[in-house]
C-alpha cells in the first residue's frame, strides 16, 4: 500500500513540482494551496507525512503545526516543513514546535525523497510500538534508545513493590517517576479541610500514573495506596521529559500510550503539553458545566472547590486563581461562595480552542 503524503505550498508551481516529484517515489500525494485547506485535508485524509511551507497569507506553517499539534487524531503525523529562509531563528522555532524536519529551498529530489523515507519509516517503527503490556513498553524504550536523541534513555526501569496500605507517594511530595502498575490496584485520594478522604482515581495492571505532576513540573497533590499487593515500574522524571519535549511524534505516541488510547484521556494529555494555562482552564471550566447539567439540568452553577479544579487543569493552585480572576474580569465568568456561573459561553469556548 503506498504511502499519502500531503503538501501544503501556497505557490502552485512549486506543489506540482513537489507532487511530481513523489508521485515518482511511488507515493499518494494530496495537496493544499492554503494552511487552512490543508488543516481540513489533514484531518479527513490522516496522511502518512505533511510537507508544509512556512511562509503563507492568512495562516502559515507554524500556525498549521500548532493546530494539528492539538488534535490526537493528527497529532503524531511526520511534520516537515519547506522554506526559503535558512536562518537559525526559524529552525530553532520550527523544531521547538515540533517538527520532524527542515528541507530548505531550493532542493534536489533525491534530497526531498530521503527525507521523506526517513520520517515514514521512523514513524511507522514508532506506530508498531503502541501498547500497553509491560513487555510491550520496554520494546517501545529499546527501540527509542538507537534513535538519535534517546541514547540517554535509561535501560532499565526499576520494578517496586508494595503491600496493601502501602503508600507509594504523599500529597506535597516533588514527583521523580512515571509509575506503570505490573500488577495490583492502586488508589489516588485528598483530604478534604474537614480530613474526609476524597478519592481521584483508581488505577489497575497496565495503567500509568503520577504523570500530571510531571507534566506541569509541581509536587503531587493527591497522594496514592497500594489497595493490594502491587508491583509497579518506575519510568525516571527525566526520561519521561525526554519522551514529552524531544520530537513531537514520539511525544504523541508516548501520549497514546499512557492515554491506554482513551480519546478524551489523550486530547486532556495533548492539552497538558501543548495549551497554554488560560486555554486548560476555560476547557476545565466548560467541561465542568457540561458534566454537571447531565446530574443536575436544572443548576448552571459550578461547584467544585478550587484545588479540585486545578488537579482537572493540571495547573497550581495559585495560577488558577489568577486565571479565574481574568476571566471574572473580563466578564467570562461570575464568582461567588456558590460557584461558578459562566457568562459568555462562545467567548469561553474560543478560549479553549
């Protein structure tokens, strides 16, 4: 089956040079004329790889990557942009974003077609890689080690072992692992002001916790119990960070992975690290409201005490606060000891966008 491949290029002879080009290396091609056609096509087709130009009226390259970045069922797609500028500013800020690769114009087909090549095959070593079983996982870390950039990748991931009642971390804690349970139950709970336990969440064999905090580079605000006998695996802070912030492909499937490929669950994840925190909050705030007129049609008020909120976020507490306080200024929301009532729903969801 050939590979898709599409091309975003507003200057039309170079898209038909470019498609020609491929078409020859036996591939599918799809093109686009504009950054916004070629967001469209990248969602309806999901292609193999995007070739982008950078510079483009209305919305350019960079303004492509950001929106597919955002969306799982786009967001692991090889990104290579073309341009003509070759100066260090515009790699350093391509390659932060996320691309894959540059290929600086003008360009030789031989050039263009090894790129290519190279970013399909990583992608599909990448894509062979997803699951959740434990064996499965140290695949995915083995594999990553002889690519460039993961050579420090640790070898080994530690197994731990708690007995029921355990703890295996405290609420206040600076989080230093990505836990992976073997086997076991694992429970994440606060204390309420009143010292009732509020639990968070329940986790089983082949699920991943403890990687918000890591995320947002805070302390742990739950703390979690072994509910059983558990065995967990402990993935080091700095590998994790490794595999979130190096290249946005392996960071998507990383995502998958720890997702257990749950739509809502990767879209939170994907919003975690690449959404700003004024973006997570109005997302927080209106899935809040949409959950809550499920159980209670009749009440538009969100109750839910603030630290609660900023564990949905994944923010600290004192950066919600301010948020909330721009939006109640910015006449977004109403504040009071009753809640949360929003005032400007279309405003808000633009904001999370």
């Amino acid at each position: 089956m050939k590979s898709s491949i599409l091309i975003i290029e507003d200057n039309i002879e170079m898209c038909e040079n470019i498609s020609d080009i491929l078409k020859l290396g036996n591939y599918e091609v799809i093109t686009a004329n504009s950054g916004k056609a070629g967001i469209e096509l990248a969602r309806h087709h999901k292609p193999d790889l995007i070739l982008c130009d950078i510079m483009m009226p209305e919305l350019d390259g960079y303004g492509v990557l950001h929106v597919l970045s955002k969306h799982p069922d786009t967001s692991d797609i090889p990104f290579i942009f073309l341009t003509a500028k070759a100066e260090k500013s515009d790699f350093r800020k391509g390659m932060n974003m996320g691309a894959d690769d540059y290929i600086v114009k003008p360009f030789d087909g031989s050039e263009l077609l090894k790129a290519v090549e190279i970013r399909i095959k990583k992608h599909r070593q990448l894509k062979s890689l997803l699951g959740n079983d434990f064996q499965e996982i140290e695949d995915f870390f083995t594999t990553l080690r002889q690519m460039n950039n993961y050579e420090g990748l640790s070898a080994e991931r530690p197994r731990r072992y708690y007995k029921k009642k355990d703890y295996l971390f405290w609420e206040g804690q600076p989080p230093v692992s990505l836990y992976y349970i073997i086997r076991g139950e694992i429970k994440t709970f606060r204390l309420n002001p009143d010292g009732k336990e509020f639990i968070t969440g329940l986790f089983g064999e082949g699920q991943f916790m403890g990687y918000v905090p890591l995320l947002k580079n805070t302390v742990y605000t739950e703390s979690a119990v072994a509910l059983s006998d558990t065995e967990v695996a402990a993935i080091p802070g700095k590998d994790f960070h490794t595999l979130i912030y190096t290249n946005r492909a392996v960071a998507a499937r990383f995502i998958k992975i720890l997702s257990n490929n749950v739509h809502d669950n990767e879209k939170r994840l994907l919003d975690l690290a690449y959404q700003s925190v004024r973006q997570r909050v109005a997302g927080a705030i209106l899935y809040l409201y949409h959950q809550q007129k499920k159980n209670h049609p009749d009440n538009s008020m969100i109750k839910m005490v603030r630290r609660d909120i900023a564990g949905i976020v994944g923010t600290a507490l004192e950066s919600l606060n301010r948020t909330i306080s721009d939006f109640k200024e910015e006449g977004l929301i109403h504040v009071n000891d009753g809640g949360i009532k929003i005032l400007d729903m279309e405003k808000l969801e633009k904001l999370s966008r």
